[in-house]
C-alpha cells in the first residue's frame, strides 16, 4: 500500500467515524457490555436498521399478575436501556419511538439481557401514528381574530357572545371540547364506521356531538360558540387529516426526559373514568409509605378504587348516599353511542369528584349524599350565623369521609356545593372546599366534626367581597351588576375552581373560570361571616402593561412560599407573586387587571393551531400541581402541568424556563386530572420517590386498544441515568 493510499483510507475511516458520532441522538460511547442489570431486571441495546435508536421507549407488559402491569423506561443515546424492579412475570417486551413503528413483540423473563430491534417507518404517513393527540389537533383551523366578535348564525356563524378569538380557542380547549377527553387522538380526528353513513363530515359531527350520556353537554358547548362554525371547522379537520395532512413531528426524548420511568397498573372497569386519585397526605408525603391509592370516578360509577401497588391488586370500596340522591348524568339519550349504543356509560349518583387524605389516613371526598335541596340551617331565615349573613338554597355535592382502617363510612351535609378540596395547615385541619358554580367558598372545621359530629356547627362559608372602599374592613357591600359606590365594598359573582390554602399566611386561593379568568385571595378574618375580604387578580389579557397575554386558568397550586401557579387555556402555565404588585391591592382601582406585574407566564411544549399567532401551544393542560417537597426529584417547589393532549405531565425548571416532559407513550391517552407525589422511602433514592396520577380521560374506549380499555394508575420516577437500577 503507498503513502497515497494509507492516507485516503486513514481519512474513509475518519469519515465513518464521524458520521456516527454526528447521526441525530446517537453518540459514541461505551459497549452495551457494561449494562449490568439484576435479577429483576431486562437490560440490552436497541438497534434499527440505522444504528443504536436513542430516546426511544422500551415497554415491558404482563398479564400474569393478579392486574395488568406495565413499566416502560427510555433509551440513553447509545440506544441502551435497563427496566428496573419487575415483577417475576412474564413479559412482552418492545420498542416504540418517534420515526419508527412498534417493534415485534419479544418473550423475556427478569433477570436477562434483552437486545432489541426497531422498526423504521415506512413513511411519514406510519410515523405519525404513534404522535400525540395535540399534535393532529393542532391541524385544527381556529377562525381568524377579524371573525370576532361573532355575528351568529345568520352571520358568520360565530356566537356573538364569542367576543375574541381567544374565547374561541378556551371552548375548543380545556373550558369546553377537551374538558373531558382529547381531541386529535384516532377516535376523534377519524370518523368512526359505527357511528353511521353520512354524506359530509359536517353531518357526521352533527351526530357525533349528539352521541351518548353527554351529548347534552357536547351540544350545548357547540351551541356556546357557535354551532354551526364550530361544525364546520370540525369537518374540515377531519376532512383535511383524511386526505393525507400530517401534523408536525414530536421530538424524542432528551436529557432528564431519558431518565424517566413509568409504572402501570390496570384499575377498575371498561365504562369508568377517574377524575382523581390520592396516595397521601400531601402535607406530609412520607404518611402513606408503600400504602394504598386511592380513585374515585365522578359520574362514571359510585365507587372508589383501591390499588395496592406492592401486591398488584386492586379492589372497589361502594359509595354510600342517600336515597333520592340525583344520577349525575340523563338517563335519555339524544343519540345512541357509537361503542355502547343505548347501554348507560354512566351511572353515578355519589358524583364523588375528588379526595383528600388526612393524618389519620382517612379519606375525605367531594361527593353528592343526598337530594339537591338544602337543611333548613343553611336557607334565609336561619338563625345560623352564615345563612344569616349568606343564605344557600342547594348544593350539589356535599363531603363524605372513609377510614380504611375500620371500613366505616361518614356523611357529612354541608351548605356549599363542593368540587375540589384542599386541607389547611391549621391546628383544625381545615378542609376548604371549591364550588365553580356558586358565588361562596366554603370549609369544614374537621378537628371540630371529629369532636361533635356537628355538620352545621362545624362548617361555614362566605361570599366574594372587594374592599373596594378600601378601609381595609368589610363594610355594606353593593350587589354584582350594580354600580359602585365609593362608601361601599362590592361582592362579586365568582367561585373557586382550584382551591389552594396559603402554607404562608392562611389565606386561601382559588380558580376563576372564563375569560380572561382569574385568581382570587381570600382572606377570612377572625369572623369568617363577616370579616372575610377578597381579592381578584385577572389574568393579563389585552393589557398593555403585561408584556405577554393569557387567558382562563383552570387548575391551580400554590408554593410553600405563597406563590400562585395555574394552567391557562392560552397555552401557558403561569405564575401569580402577590408580592411583586406595585399598586394598591384594595380600593376602587384594585378589581382584576391592577397587578399585571405580579404574573409570569411560561409556554407550554406543543405545536400551536392553525391561524393563530400569540398564543401558545394547541396542547391542553386541565390541571397543575406543584411539588412542594420534591418526590419527583426535581427540586422541591417544582410546578407541574398536566398535559393532557400530549401523553405527558410537563414539569417546569421557572430559573430556566426549561420544560421535562414525561410522556406516556403507550397506550396512547393518557389524560391526567390530578396527581400527587409520596416518598416511600427517604433513604433509598430515586426508588422511594415517585408522582401519581391516572389515566382520566371520560373515555377510555378512545384509548390505544379502543373498547375494553380501563384505565391505568401511573407512576412517574427519575432516576439518575438512563441505566441506573
């Protein structure tokens, strides 16, 4: 070989190298040899046709344990991975990832190396099937921002009640279209065959709106917004994904988002949603270590789903309430449903919503337990201090608490109608609740109830009334829609969604839904009846002084140093500091758009709609929590949005700006509502810390595997490397 020649050949292999280590995700590094996994452990290399495949997922499922499990772990950029702690089962094994399809499914037991091979996808068109639902809904045409306000349906078809376009974009999200279930994901950006034959797609959205317990609820939404538009723009969606448009491509997983690890369980029935799910006392995340979760199903059935995650068990726990105690949803259909016909999906009278455990692990749930009709206690011409300050006629929920410990169950009545709920940290573990329909808040002095048994002595609630005189007391207040008056306060009609007590000072925050939305601070006063003033901070909408704009929170959380967060329909998750206002939080001026510098909003990850601009992404996020005491790892303080369109729960670094998506890549839809994080074990890691949540979507028929798919119970941990075990 001449000089000539060894150099050329020198430099073949330079460019080889080269090229390897440039190839997108992948890097040179060490050999898969030095994976070392345990006996309960299934480690290896993932390999395609074009080399390691790093950021890609990894799902090991079995249905030898007394419920369905699977655990699910991503690749290092050497397309390395390790499962940590299985079960002893039998498991199909496979590779899932962004450019590829699913793998052939391979037999393996814990305990051995696993190498695996993907699939590359033929086209662009296979690719995009295993997307996320937010990322087809983002092909969705939003009406342009010249359409508004709408001109109804001899116009434009827009309501006119939809003033703006981003009033628009808060319906087809999370205040409307997704506040029970995606949109984008194959059961709803395809025309399902057992819905009919129709001659438009038009036609076919008009039916599909109609279908099953909800179609009351699916039309009203429509005709909020606009029925006609609404339909139209729907059709043209489906019509336009029919015909071969594709939405953009979701990055793989990288950084943190590699080591993530995600544990499932199968729960409950083929018809039941969850709404929420509990698994401590989220003042004290070690209360419950290695204990039970806890899920109840809102209309879906009136029970609470019990899963022990070390026995892989689950069992249901019925639901009292009383008689002539109302279904939560119509019996009558408008139109049959396309998976269960004129079977009922649900069928719920509790309507248990959400729960709380206590220090004595008990559970206490926002629940409907009796006849809408309230005690005479609670009515005008009540003796009682509240009624007589505030009167109530009804409530739709009540309150109920469980004790695991003896299997007794306890009714509790209350006055206000109850949604969320939220302990303080008071010597009475107050249990505040939300009520988004109604103008109060209420609470129930639980150290008292335990104590007495006393309901109506126990509890109490309050209106919304501004200092708007600003003498820093509650005076005579002028009704909502009346004028002010510089001598008087002012009530305003609103009423908690989120409800969040302050760790820092005992006030209280909570949720306003609609648009723009906003937060409000309440402060109850030595003599909650008549001493509480509140506060209302709207989010910056069309506000000069902001320099970005949002819209409608949904849910929210609160730090451990009183700083808001909340979810927008904007696209954002935004922070709300009280302490960084510049003017004053009371008096005439102060009644929504007063403190714009107090707010700071952050993007959330996702592609946005079509047509628009300044907004962020077409993905929905329900709800947010924030990790007060760091069971995720990320740092205590860390807020968390769910993400409800794209698979995932989106955990934010507010230094950085930097997002961790944790995503759920199988089976597709996975749709939080709540969550919550517990450290089984301070000294052992990452393996004692973990997030819960559940897949809550309303319609767990529109899963990957279509009818007979329940929901899941899903825990989140990361560790410290792709490969740690």
């Amino acid at each position: 070989m001449n000089k000539r020649t060894s150099i050329l050949v020198i430099l073949a292999v330079m460019i080889v190298a080269l090229l390897a280590i440039a190839r997108t995700g992948r890097t040179a590094g060490k050999p898969a040899a030095e994976i070392k996994i345990v006996s309960d452990d299934i480690g290896g290399v993932v390999t395609s046709a074009k080399g390691p495949e790093a950021g890609v997922w990894v799902i090991a499922e079995t249905k030898d344990l007394p419920t369905g499990y699977r655990k699910i772990v991503v690749t290092d950029d050497q397309g390395r991975y390790v499962i940590p702690e299985l079960p002893k089962a039998n498991y199909d094994v496979w590779v899932r990832g962004y450019g590829l399809v699913d793998s052939a499914k391979v037999k393996a037991m814990p305990g051995k190396m696993l190498n695996l091979t993907a699939v590359v996808a033929p086209d662009e068109h296979e690719a995009a099937k295993y997307y996320p639902a937010a990322y087809w809904y983002s092909l969705l045409h939003i009406p342009p921002k010249s359409d508004f306000p709408g001109t109804g349906d001899k116009g434009n078809g827009i309501s006119e009640k939809i003033t703006d376009q981003g009033q628009w974009i808060e319906n087809v999200k999370t205040d409307g279209c997704e506040a029970c279930h995606q949109l984008g994901d194959k059961a709803t950006r395809e025309i399902e065959s057992s819905l009919g034959a129709f001659d438009t797609s038009l036609a076919a959205w008009d039916r599909r709106i109609k279908s099953a317990q909800v179609g009351p609820m699916m039309n009203a939404v429509s005709v909020r917004v606009g029925r006609n538009r609404l339909l139209t723009e729907y059709a043209d969606w489906t019509d336009r994904i029919k015909a071969g448009a594709l939405p953009p491509a979701p990055p793989r997983p990288q950084g943190a988002e590699r080591n993530v690890v995600i544990t499932e369980w199968d729960w409950a029935g083929p018809k039941e949603y969850f709404h929420d799910e509990i698994s401590v006392d989220r003042r004290n995340v070690t209360s419950n270590p290695n204990g039970l979760v806890y899920g109840v199903h809102e209309d879906s059935s009136d029970f609470i789903t019990v899963l022990d995650p070390t026995k892989n068990t689950f069992k249901q726990i019925a639901i009292p309430y009383k008689p002539g105690t109302p279904m939560a949803e119509p019996e009558e259909l408008l139109e049959p449903s396309p998976y269960w016909g004129n079977e009922q999906a649900a069928v719920s009278h509790a309507t248990a919503h959400s729960l709380m455990m206590d220090s004595q692990g008990r559970l206490w749930t926002a629940a409907a337990t009796r006849d809408r009709s309230n005690p005479a206690y609670c009515k005008k011409g009540s003796s009682d201090q509240f009624a007589m300050s505030f009167p109530i006629s009804n409530s739709s929920r009540q309150t109920n608490v469980y004790d695991p410990k003896t299997g007794k169950w306890d009714l509790v009545d209350l006055c206000t109608s109850t949604q969320h709920l939220m302990f303080a940290e008071d010597a009475n573990n107050t249990l505040w609740f939300s009520n988004p329909g109604g103008d109060n808040v209420g609470w129930l002095n639980t150290k008292m109830y335990d104590e007495t048994h006393d309901a109506e002595k126990s509890q109490g609630w309050t209106p919304f009334v501004l200092d708007t005189n600003g003498n820093g007391k509650r005076d005579e207040y002028t009704e909502p829609g009346q004028p002010m008056d510089p001598t008087k306060d002012m009530r305003i009609k609103v009423g908690f969604y989120g409800v969040s007590p302050s760790p820092v000072d005992g006030s209280i925050w909570g949720t306003v839904l609609g648009f723009p939305g906003a937060i409000v601070r309440l402060n109850p006063g030595s003599d909650p009846a008549h001493t509480a003033l509140a506060e209302i901070y709207e989010v910056p909408w069309n506000n000069p002084k902001a320099p970005v704009q949002g819209f409608s929170p949904r849910g929210m959380d609160i730090t451990r140093d009183g700083v808001i967060w909340t979810v927008l329909s904007s696209g954002h998750l935004a922070s709300f500091d009280r302490r960084k206002c510049k003017g004053p939080l009371n008096g005439p001026t102060a009644t929504g758009q007063h403190c714009p510098e107090g707010w700071t909003l952050y993007r959330t990850p996702g592609p946005s709609f079509q047509g628009v601009t300044g907004y962020g992404s077409a993905d929905t996020n329900y709800y947010n929590w924030v990790d007060q005491f760091d069971t995720s790892g990320f740092g205590k303080d860390t807020p968390i949005a769910t993400a409800n369109g794209t698979d995932a729960l989106e955990a934010l670094d507010p230094k950085t700006g930097n997002w961790t998506v944790m995503r759920v890549p199988y089976p597709m839809g996975f749709f939080a509502k709540s969550l919550d994080g517990r450290i089984d074990d301070p000294k052992a890691g990452w393996k004692g810390r973990g997030l819960w949540s559940t897949y809550a979507t309303r319609t767990p028929w529109h899963l990957e595997g279509g009818k007979g798919t329940t929901s899941k119970a899903v825990k989140f941990q990361v560790r410290p490397d792709p490969l740690a075990n």
